[in-house]
C-alpha cells in the first residue's frame, strides 16, 4: 500500500485533534496517555521517530469545523445515479 504511511500519519492528526488540547507553542506540552501510547505503538510498528512525533503533535490543535465535518455523513448514491458516465463504453 502505497499511501499507508500518509494515511497513517493523518489518523495521528485526527486522533490528536480529539484527544489534543490548545497550548502555545512555546510551552512544554505533556501528552495525553492514549496520544503517548499512539506514539509508543508508531515508532515500534512502524519506525517513526518518536521526537518527530512529538514535535507535529505539539502543532496539533483542535479545530471544531473539523471534527464536525468528521462526523456528518454524506448521503448515500446509488452507483447507477452518478451522473458519470464510462468513457470504456462502446457508444
């Protein structure tokens, strides 16, 4: 899978906008257990550098529009109701 690690890496921002809270950028940040243990889980499994990590976590911050688009659905089309039409298909 080729975009794996950009997925992955994604689910993290999400994750830590949830879990996350605002601070300036300057202070220290201590992380949330779930969000050290995300951490922890990505550098064993995948060999992420733990102060990488650390660092675009501490650039997270929770954006309220974000989360709720995160949670609406979209209403499902039937496949047949795309207005697309295959440019495969003998005319």
């Amino acid at each position: 899978m080729k975009h794996r690690g950009l997925l992955v890496v994604l689910a993290a921002f999400a994750l830590a906008a949830v879990i996350g809270d605002a601070r300036p950028q300057d202070t220290p940040r201590a992380f949330a257990a779930e969000t050290e243990a995300f951490i922890d889980g990505m550098v064993e499994r995948h060999r992420f550098d733990r102060e990488a990590l650390r660092a675009m976590f501490a650039q997270v911050r929770r954006q309220p529009q974000v989360l709720a688009a995160m949670q609406s659905q979209a209403k499902p089309r039937p496949w047949f109701n795309t207005g697309r039409r295959s440019s495969t298909r003998p005319g």
